[in-house]
C-alpha cells in the first residue's frame, strides 16, 4: 500500500516506537504517519514522516497491551521503505 510524504509535523499526540528507527505518530485528527529516515540518494537523508491510508487500504489495530498492528504493508513513494508493523514491531 502506498503513502503520501511529506515532512514531519511535531504536532503528533501519540508516538510508537516500532524499532530500527521507525515511529507511529498519531495526530488529534485521527491520521497516523510512518516516521522514518529517508535516504533520497543523491537528494540526502531527511527524517519523513507518509501519511497512513486509513480507510483506503490501511488498518490499525491494538491488542491488549497497546501494541500496534498495520495492515496493509506500509511503503515510502520516496525512498521505498517497504514493511510492516506487527504486535508493536517493523518487520521487513
């Protein structure tokens, strides 16, 4: 599943960490982004953050303890960080 990038807002209101440098951000309108280190080749690395598509092929669920789950798999338009979130951890 593909997702919008754009830089990182820090207006986030929930943040989960899910390993190798990658993030969930929550914000107060419900939308969810991937934090992550983008390496844009010859453009550099920036830290982004592509909007989840919730509604339109993402879901996110919690289990018991909080720990997220992401489906479909989540992949970056720019750089193309391909992988998936499961039980609160990135999964390539």
């Amino acid at each position: 599943m593909r997702t919008i990038a754009v830089a990182v807002d820090p207006g986030y209101t929930h943040r989960d960490d899910v390993g190798d440098q990658k993030s969930l951000l929550t914000y107060r309108d419900g939308s969810v982004r991937f934090q992550h280190f983008c390496d844009r080749g010859a453009r550099g690395l920036i830290v982004c953050a592509p909007r989840l598509m919730l509604g339109q092929g993402h879901t996110l669920t919690r289990d018991v303890e909080g720990r997220p789950t992401v489906r479909a798999s989540i992949l970056c338009d720019d750089c193309g960080t391909h992988g998936w979130v499961t039980d609160g951890r990135w999964h390539t």
